[in-house]
C-alpha cells in the first residue's frame, strides 16, 4: 500500500523538527537563570580514589629572586575518614618534575593525616623518615608552594561554596580565613578589617545530564605572623573552579594566580597553579560495606572483658 503525504502535512511536520531544538534551547537557557544549589564536592569515602595533576610555577621577586616549576602527578587513596571529612589519605607520587627534570626519590607512597584546622597534610605517625623542608629557604619564600601541594584538594571548594541556591552572575563572599589557612602560613591570624574577597557563578550549564557550574574568584587576604602584630602581610589572589555541581564528582579544575608580599616592602612572590582531578573510584559509603541485618536478628552483645583499644594523638611532626 502506498502512503502518500500532503504538502500540507510535510510542512507541518518540517516545522515542528525545526521548532523541536529551539524549545530546549530556550528551555535549557530558562534553567540556568534559575537558583540553583551547588554541590561543589563528591562526600569522602573509604576507598575513593582520585588522580590530582599539579602544575605549579613561582617566581620570587627581589632578593634572593628565582623561578621554578613543579609538575606533579598524584593517586589519592582515603583510608579513613571523620565527621565526613578524610582522615587518613594514602597520597603515591606518579610523576614528579622540578623545574623539568625529573629528581630521584627514595619513597613513592606517603600515608598521611590532616590533624590541624589548615588540614595540610602532615607524615602519618609510623610512615617514612622524609625530608620535611626546603633547607635553601631559610626565609620562608617556599610556603604558598608547599601550601598548594599539601592542601585539601577540598578545602578550595569548601572556602568558596555558597550558603543558598545562586543564579548565574550572582556574587557572594568567600570564607577569607579558610582561603588564608589553605594559602597562607600555619600560624597566620586574619586582618579581618582590611581583607576582602568576593565569588561569582560565572556559569551554570548541562554536560552530558549532569549539573557543572563554574565559578570566579578574588580576594586580598591581610594577616599578621605569630606574635608580630605590626608586620602586615598580604595575599592577593584570583582564580577559577569547576566541575560537576551535584555532589557527584570532586571538583574537576582549578586554576589560581597568587601574589604574596609584606605591606611596604618591594619583595614579591608569585604563584600560579593549576589542578586537574579526575575520579577514579567512588569508595563504598558506611552503611554500603556493612551487610544488612536479616529481620527479627538481634546486634550481637558486647562481651564484658571487651575493651576499647587505646587511641594515641598523632605524632607532633613538620608538613611537608
């Protein structure tokens, strides 16, 4: 049988395959300027694994003035993990280039703890015997980059996420003294007066179904030095996150530019870094490595003579 179709009816179906794209486009485009939560960070698990690629350069202006690089591949592994946040981290070196060569070293694989507020790594209690500092750097011109090699992959997106649901092209402020514990020195106290900062959700879109956001960020950071209240020093930095906005992946770049200097003097230090991530394995949630109790069973008693061991305070030693 032969179907035959009017000129009439061709053309309504040709309109409504051109009319069909335009829909959705206006749809998709009415769904970003809508609020929206933003979910910045996949929730830690035992076992989550995670590929961090390191690209760092610093220059240091003014005496003793140099330039490096380092170019670093990282496995991340949690072992454990506290109150939602990683504890214990297995971190295995798998490229590691310094100002393009490639240095020998005596250990690949480092277990580490996040015990301090920064939450910058520090050797686990009976890890590895490691050379802890920069012997060259007697005046501390090493830290903001051994800060960004021992930060919080998370403690980026945890500064910078907003309290609420924000449309796209709104600004709020960041946490200043988190973002000065992540970049700054361990024992740094935040000039609350002085410092300032702002984020902006530069956009918010649809990659392949899931929610990715991208945000935009600045901020003067003022602080004082142990017990040096007069020497003002100052972080200025800006830069960019993005990634998945669901909570179903760890943020998946970071770029940052930071300058870092003492009020009135003429030395400067100058950081750019990018961090690409990329998950490798999900881990198992608590209540998923549990097997489920059959129905009517009773949790099994605890014995009288069952102690709790002993829990020891982690081993007071210098990050690296």
């Amino acid at each position: 049988m032969e179907l035959r179709l009017s000129s009439g009816a061709v053309f309504c179906a040709l309109a409504l395959a051109l009319a069909a794209p335009v829909l959705r486009a206006d749809d998709r485009e009415d769904e970003a300027a809508k609020p929206h939560e933003l979910k910045l960070m996949l929730a830690a698990a035992v076992g989550q694994e995670e590929r961090l690629v390191y690209d760092v350069s610093r220059q240091v202006a003014g005496a003793g003035g140099r330039s490096d690089s380092i170019d670093l591949t990282i496995l991340r592994k949690i072992e454990a993990v506290d109150d939602g946040l990683a504890s214990r981290e297995q971190l295995t070196i798998e490229k590691l280039l310094f100002n393009g060569e490639e240095p020998k070293l005596p250990i690949s694989t480092v277990p580490v703890i996040r015990p301090s507020k920064s939450r910058q790594a520090t050797i686990a209690p009976g890890g590895p015997d490691v050379q802890q500092e920069d012997p060259d750097d007697a005046d501390g011109a090493d830290s903001e980059g051994i800060a960004m090699l021992r930060r919080d992959p998370d403690g980026l997106a945890r500064a910078l996420a907003p309290a609420g649901a924000k449309k796209t092209g709104e600004e709020w402020k960041p946490d200043l003294a988190s973002l000065l514990l992540i970049l700054g020195p361990a024992k740094g106290t935040l000039v609350v007066e002085s410092s300032k900062g702002s984020v902006k959700l530069a956009s918010w879109k649809r990659v392949d179904a899931t929610p990715w956001a991208e945000l935009s960020f600045e901020a003067t950071i003022h602080y004082t030095r142990g017990e040096d209240k007069k020497t003002i020093h100052e972080i200025k930095v800006s830069g960019k996150l993005e990634g998945a906005a669901d909570g179903s992946a760890p943020p998946s770049k970071e770029e940052l530019g930071l300058e870092a200097t003492v009020v009135g003097s003429d030395s400067k230090r100058t950081l750019t870094a990018k961090l690409d991530r990329t998950l490798v394995n999900a881990g198992k949630k608590p209540e998923e490595s549990a097997e489920p109790r059959k129905k009517d069973e009773k949790p099994a008693e605890k014995k009288p003579d069952e102690k709790k061991p002993d829990e020891k305070k982690p081993d007071e030693r210098e990050p690296f």
